[in-house]
C-alpha cells in the first residue's frame, strides 16, 4: 500500500464536511467476528451462513437457525470493537455530518459512539416475532438452543431482528442510506465484499455520481477497479493512518 495513496485519502477526508463511511462483515473481522464468507468453525462448519439466513432455513428448522444466531451473539460478546471502529468513531469528533451506512448487525459502530448508524441488516442481539405480531425486544440469552415463544402473541417463535436473504430492507433505511450518498463529498467504503444487494448498489451509487470513493480492503472485490483510491490492507490497520486522531 503506498504512503502517496494514504496522505492523498487522508487530504480527501480532511477536506471532508459529509463523509458517509459503508461498512461491511470485513471492518469486525479484527475484532474476531467471522466474516460471512469466512469458513465457519467448529459444530458451524457443515453449513453455509447464507442458507441459514432465510426465513425458510427457520420454517424448515427454527430451533437450528436460533442457535445458528445464539452462537453468532456469543462470539460478538466475547469481541469488542476494534482499532477501525475506533477511528471512524473518532471521525466524528471532527466531523458533525459523519454518516455510518453498515451492512454489519453487530452493534459495533453504535457501541462505540458514532450517532448516526444506519444498519441496513438489523441488529443481531433484537428479536421480533416471526408471525409479526409486533412484539420486539431482547431475551434473556443463555445460548439457548429453542426458538422461544413469542411473549407477544405466545403462538408464533422468536426470530433474531435481522433482514434475511430474500426479505426486504427497512424502506426507511435505504431512503436515508440512498439520501447520505446523495449528499456526501466523500465515501470510505471498508470491509465489504460488494456482493449482496442492494446494499451494494450504494457505494455503485457513489461511483456513478462520480463521489470520490476510498476503498479499504485487503482483498479486491468489484469496486477497486472503479475506486478513487483503492487502499489494500486491513481495515484495523489502514483507517487510523486516514482518520488521524488529531489533524
Ligand atoms: C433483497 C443479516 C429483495 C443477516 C445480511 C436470488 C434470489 C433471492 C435473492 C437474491 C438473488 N440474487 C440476488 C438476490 C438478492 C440478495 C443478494 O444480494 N444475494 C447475494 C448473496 C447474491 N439480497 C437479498 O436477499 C436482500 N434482500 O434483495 O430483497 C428481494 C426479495 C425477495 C427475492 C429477491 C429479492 C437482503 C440481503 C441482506 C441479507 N442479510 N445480514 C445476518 O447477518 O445473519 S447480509 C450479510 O452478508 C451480512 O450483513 C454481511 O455484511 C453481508 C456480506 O457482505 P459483506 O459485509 O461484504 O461480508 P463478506 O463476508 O461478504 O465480505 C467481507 C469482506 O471483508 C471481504 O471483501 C473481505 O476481503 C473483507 N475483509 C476481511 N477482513 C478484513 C476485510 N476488510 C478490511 N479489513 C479486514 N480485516
């Protein structure tokens, strides 16, 4: 990774009044959080994260989906955010108009103080009702492995509040997301594959809006050809040399 390619990103996010920052599985894969793409271990192995996240991976088995869910909490308790989640969090101490687009559900941008966090997926540690009967909220989490019954409607299970494959975004969210991009100088886009849609159309959007677009990544997903600054490293290791704690 060339120093010239880091000063030129961190003179582009010093200029910056409305950054908006789109982060994917890859910005917590440091803090111990697997990637979805990374091989799930242990008794996870045999599956593929993917086919678990659907609501017809939970019709089919919802007690296996839970526990897929309980094990994924259990490993993003033990983990904290790491040195990229502290930079952009220290981002904002700087810049009022910062924006968090993330496709991550694992809370970390919001724990460590970034105010507005626009999480496209959900988060992993809420429930709803899977008959939606409008009852939400958190149970007390014992690394169960039932899909408790719902204290709402005390017929239909509990499903983690996550948008699973085949299921529609918050309308909401991808407005305010859409409006962000719209509005931003300068988009960072950290840790994310760029495979599953529609969030992938934002940074797309950027790029087509002709946005300057850092992307921070050590592997090249299909953004780096079309990036302004295409920066190949780990997210924990690249985003304080371009968010410096004090300029
Ligand atoms: C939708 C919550 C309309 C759950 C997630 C065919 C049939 C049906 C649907 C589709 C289809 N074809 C396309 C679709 C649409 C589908 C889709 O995009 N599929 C893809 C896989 C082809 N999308 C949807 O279904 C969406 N809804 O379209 O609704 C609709 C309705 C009905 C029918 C059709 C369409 C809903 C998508 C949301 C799914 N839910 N999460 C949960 O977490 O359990 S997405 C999930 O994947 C995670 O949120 C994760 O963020 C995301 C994966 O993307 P990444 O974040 O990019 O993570 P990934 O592992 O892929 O990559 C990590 C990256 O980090 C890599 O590039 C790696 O190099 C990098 N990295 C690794 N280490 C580091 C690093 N970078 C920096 N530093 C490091 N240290």
């Amino acid at each position: 990774m060339k120093d010239a390619s880091i000063r030129q990103a961190a003179e582009l996010i010093r200029r910056s009044h409305s950054p908006v920052v789109f982060t994917g599985a890859g910005v917590s894969q440091e803090s111990g959080v697997p990637t979805f793409r990374d091989a799930l271990t242990g008794f996870w192995e045999q599956y593929d994260a993917q086919s678990l996240a659907t609501p017809e991976a939970f019709v089919a088995d919802p007690d296996l989906v839970w526990a897929f869910y309980e094990y994924r909490r259990g490993l993003i308790r033990k983990a904290k955010p790491n040195a990229a989640h502290i930079a952009i969090g220290s981002l904002e101490e700087r810049v009022s108009n910062l924006v968090i687009v993330t496709q991550n559900v694992d809370g970390f941008h919001q724990a460590i103080g970034n105010r507005e966090v626009i999480a496209l997926h959900g988060n992993i540690f809420e429930n709803r009702c899977f008959e939606g009967c409008g009852w939400m909220g958190i149970v007390d989490a014992k690394e169960t492995d039932k899909a408790p019954l719902c204290p709402g409607c005390r017929k239909s299970r509990l499903r983690p509040n996550v948008v699973w494959f085949g299921e529609n975004l918050e309308e909401d969210n991808i407005v305010r997301a859409t409006a962000a991009v719209l509005a931003c100088d300068v988009m960072v886009a950290v840790g994310t594959s760029g495979l599953v849609a529609p969030a992938s159309q934002l940074p797309e959007l950027a790029i087509l809006r002709g946005k300057p677009v850092i992307e921070v990544n050590p592997k090249p997903t299909p953004f780096t050809p079309q990036a302004t600054i295409a920066l190949s490293g780990k997210a924990g290791d690249v985003l304080p040399k371009i968010f410096p704690p004090v300029w």
